[in-house]
C-alpha cells in the first residue's frame, strides 16, 4: 500500500464467540461473526456501527480498542496486527492513537477526585508535558477544543458538572494523547437529550478540525443520521447493510434496517440544520 492510501484501521472477517452456562448446559454466543472494515488514513471519518442492544457493537468496540482478542479473523491499526502488541510500551503507544469515550460520563470519572487530575494524569502519561504549568496548559488546551477552558473546570469534583459538561471533559481527556482514532460506544445515551446534538457535533468538529476518525456506537438512529459518512447495521452480530450512510438509512434494503428506520427515526433531528445546531451547541456550552 502507498502512504496515502495505508488502512488506518483494518478489520478482517472476524468474529468473536463465548461459552456461557454450566457443564451441562454450555452453550455457544456468537457476538460477532465475520465483521469486515476499513477506515483510510487519508480521508478521517465517522463510521457508525448501529444496532439494537446485544447485536455484538461493545464487543466488537473491545477487540479494536485491543482489550480482547478476535476468536477468528483480525484487526490491524496503522499496519500492525493489534495481536502482536503486547509490550507496556507498544500497549501505551497504541493508547495514545486509539481512545475510548465510554458510554456513563459518571462512571470514567473517580467521585472523589477533582475532574482535572484526569487531564493532568493523561498529559504526564501520554505527551512530553512534565511540569504543572505544561500539563495546564496541555489540559487547557485540549478542554478549548471541546468548548471549555481549564479555569472551568478546575477544583471541580464530577457531582458538580453536567452529564453534557462531563462528557465534554472526557472527549478533552482523549483528544490530549493526539489519537487518530475514537471509538466512542453509546456516548449520548446517558446525556440528557436536549444536549447530544452538541456532543455528537464536537465529533463532526474533531473530523474536520483534528482529522480524526471516530468510530461511533450507538443504537440511536437520529444522531447516527446525522453526523455519520459511513454506518454497518448490525444484528445477532453480523452486518446486514453497509455503505454511504444517508444512502442506507434513506433506503434501507434489510428487513431489519426498515423495521429499525421506520421504529425510531426521530422528526426533531435537523436534516443539514446547521443554525438551529449552533444554537443548541451554545445552550449546551452554557450547561
Ligand atoms: N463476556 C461475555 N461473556 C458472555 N457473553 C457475552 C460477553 N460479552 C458479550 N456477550 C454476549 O454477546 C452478545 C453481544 O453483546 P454486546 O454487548 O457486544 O452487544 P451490544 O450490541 O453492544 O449491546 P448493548 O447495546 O446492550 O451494549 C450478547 O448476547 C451478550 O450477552
């Protein structure tokens, strides 16, 4: 492959399996099954993985972001089979090209400690940032990005923010390695409604300013709508329709991805609409 068109990720025929039950009653889950993808270096992008609660989407986010291993198949980043990266520092490596954004703002933020330390830890561990005033300004620096500042965040313990803010917080958290790739898995699901068009806008932002691709779960189809290029409808853990999103999700071929277009498309989500979203984007960064 040339420079231009190296596979940022590469995700080949796989699939994953689990045994569940007793001796007696073991049984097989197959989660994913022969799932194949690829994101270009080239050209970043949100590719969206939808489907309905257990079609194998978590699972499938896990063995990218390389936290379980494919039962068949495999998944290379930037070249490099995510198998043979074993070593703290390839781990680490990885990491700082790769982040997650998980579903639960409350749940990837300790209560008891100041939401800022998060920012500071990620900048000692991930960048070259050694002293208070670098890490400040790393922090500052990747929160500006997500429409925040340090000094609003700063001595603020996560009971204090917003589910919306302390999203934010942890999209600022991620961007501070320099990733070129997000694997955010339900990341509005938790946050109040009138908010995720904001959220899933900073995505948009993150693509088009940062250049990085964002791989984006979710079971919700107006935001999928919306911000996505490319989407895989999955179900039972295979993908049953593929491609360009707005071609797909305006004419859906499978039975499944019309009966999952005709159940939930919301009206209230703007087709291009972007005043009213910068309306909503400034109301929610008021939050
Ligand atoms: N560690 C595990 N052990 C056994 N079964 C599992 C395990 N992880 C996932 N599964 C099963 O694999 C299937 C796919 O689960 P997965 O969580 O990937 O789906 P999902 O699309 O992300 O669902 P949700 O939206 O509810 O998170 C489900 O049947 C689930 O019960």
């Amino acid at each position: 492959m040339s420079g231009a068109d190296t596979a940022l990720l590469d995700v080949r025929g796989v699939s994953r399996s689990f045994w569940t039950g007793g001796l007696l009653s073991r049984r097989r889950i197959d989660a994913v099954k022969d799932v194949s993808f690829t994101l270009t270096d080239a050209r970043p992008e949100i590719f969206t993985i939808i489907g309905e609660s257990g079609s194998g989407k978590s699972t499938l986010a896990r063995m990218i972001l390389n936290g379980m291993n494919p039962t068949s198949g495999s998944i290379a980043f930037g070249g490099e089979e995510l198998t043979t990266i074993r070593k703290t520092r390839d781990r680490m490596r990885f990491m700082s090209r790769v982040q997650p954004i998980f579903q639960n703002p409350f749940e990837s933020f300790n209560p008891l400690s100041k939401v800022d330390r998060y920012l500071t830890m990620t900048a000692r561990n991930f960048t070259e940032a050694r002293s208070r005033a670098e890490t400040d300004d790393a922090s500052d620096r990747a929160l500006r990005k997500v429409g925040l500042s340090l000094a609003e965040v700063k001595d603020r313990f996560p009971h204090e923010l917003s589910g919306g803010q302390l999203q934010r917080i942890a999209i600022a958290r991620a961007l501070i390695p320099g990733p070129r790739l997000i694997v955010a898995d339900e990341p509005v699901s938790m946050v109040d409604a009138s908010l995720r068009v904001a959220i899933v806008n900073l995505f948009k932002d993150l693509r088009d300013e940062l250049k990085v691709s964002i791989i984006y779960i979710t079971h919700d189809l107006a935001t999928a709508y919306y911000i996505s290029d490319r989407i895989i409808i999955m179900r039972k853990g295979e993908v049953v329709e593929s491609g360009d999103a707005r071609a797909v999700l305006d004419n859906p071929q499978h039975p499944y991805s019309i009966l999952l277009k005709d159940s939930v498309l919301s009206p209230d989500v703007p087709d291009d609409d972007e005043p009213k979203t910068i309306e909503r984007d400034r109301a929610a960064r008021s939050h």
